[in-house]
C-alpha cells in the first residue's frame, strides 16, 4: 500500500502526500521519520490540503521535524482555519490566546475557538468555556461556560470534565449538586486527570446519603 501512495505522492496528489506524512509520523510501511512526514505535509499544504496545512503548522509550533517558529505555525494554522478546518481554527485561537506568534487578542481567540467548538472540536469548546468563565474576550457568563465544557466532556476531554465537576461542586453556573461533581471528577480522574484524583475534600463533605 505505501508503494502506491508513495507513487501517487511523487505525482503530486495532495491527498496521498498527506498520507504518506501521516505513514511516516506513524511508522506504517516506513520507518518513522519526523523530516520526512514535515516534507510531505508541506507539500499537500502546498495544494492547500487543509488538515496538511494544519499538521504543518503544529510541527512549526512543536519543533517536530522543523525547527520551532511560531510566525510559520500562525500562518498555517490561519490557512488551515480559513478553509474551515477545525483543528487549525482551534490551534489559532489558542495563539491568539497565549500571544504566540501574534499579539495577544482575546476577541479574536474566541472567534476562532467558537467556529471551531461548533463544529464539536472537544478543546475548542472547552477553550470557549474558559473564555466564558474568565471573561476574556467575551462577557462572562457561567452559564455558557457550563454548556461548553458539558459538550466537551461529553466527549470525553478529562480537562473539561474537571472542570464541570469544579462548577457542579462550587455552584457556578449551574445549581450546586456535589452528586454530579462528584460523577465528573471521577471520570476525569478515570481519563488520566491528575487533580481529579485527589478530590477527596468533596468527598468528606457529602453525606453518607449522597
């Protein structure tokens, strides 16, 4: 299989070059092999293949087979998110948040998570409830920061599942229920959740009942 998309690759098609970045960051059929998968991707972004566009952007942003510029990942990504992809609408507002790449821009942040967590990328919506707890870039409103980090873990983000869990058991945004926050910090600490797993304060404070 390598064989054929290798050949289609060299022939220039977007999609099998994105493919075989993807089989060499993933060592399927060929070693794995960081410069290789950056070449290919690059090339697939080239024709503007949108994920391609993305993966390129966040080796830029990581220092994966490139070397680390944030300038280049801003760019990608702002290519990628453009064409509506997801994944680099998430990954630009997540600069604009942190000033990387850019000056820091709040407003433009959450535009950019927004399109993304409506299309229910699960770290978009979970970024767009931080935005809406803290009030940076959009009025503060608990209520929309519940919804938000509801939808992303739902899906299974263990950060947003705390982070329903935080707002169950302080009663922000939502009526106080430490039932339910208890139910959220568990499955966060069940996905890995560090802080999560050291809930116990919660759990002296509910009754034997509860």
């Amino acid at each position: 299989a390598v064989q054929w998309i290798s050949k289609a690759a060299e022939q220039g098609l977007a999609e099998a070059q994105f493919n075989l970045g993807d089989r060499y960051a993933n060592g399927e059929g060929v070693p794995m092999d960081d410069k290789e998968v950056t070449q290919w991707y690059r090339k697939a972004a080239e024709q503007r293949h949108a994920e391609a566009q993305y993966r390129l952007g966040k080796a830029y942003y990581e220092g994966k087979g490139v070397p680390k510029d944030y300038g280049k990942a801003l760019e990608w990504f702002r290519q990628s998110a453009e064409q509506g992809n997801a994944d680099g609408q998430n990954g630009l507002g997540v600069m604009h948040a942190l000033g990387e790449g850019v000056k820091q821009d709040f407003v433009e942040a959450v535009k950019w998570c927004r399109k993304a967590a409506i299309q229910g990328h699960a770290k978009a919506q979970f970024n767009l409830g931080k935005r809406y707890a803290n009030g940076k870039g959009v009025a503060e409103d608990d209520k929309q920061a519940v919804q938000w980090y509801r939808s992303a873990a739902e899906q299974g983000l263990a950060k947003s599942q705390y982070a329903l869990g935080y707002m169950y058991a302080n009663g922000v945004g939502v009526l106080k229920d430490d039932v339910t926050a208890y139910g959220w910090f568990n499955i966060a600490a069940a996905n890995g959740h560090e802080t999560a797993k050291t809930n116990h304060i919660l759990a002296k404070r509910m009754t034997p009942d509860q």
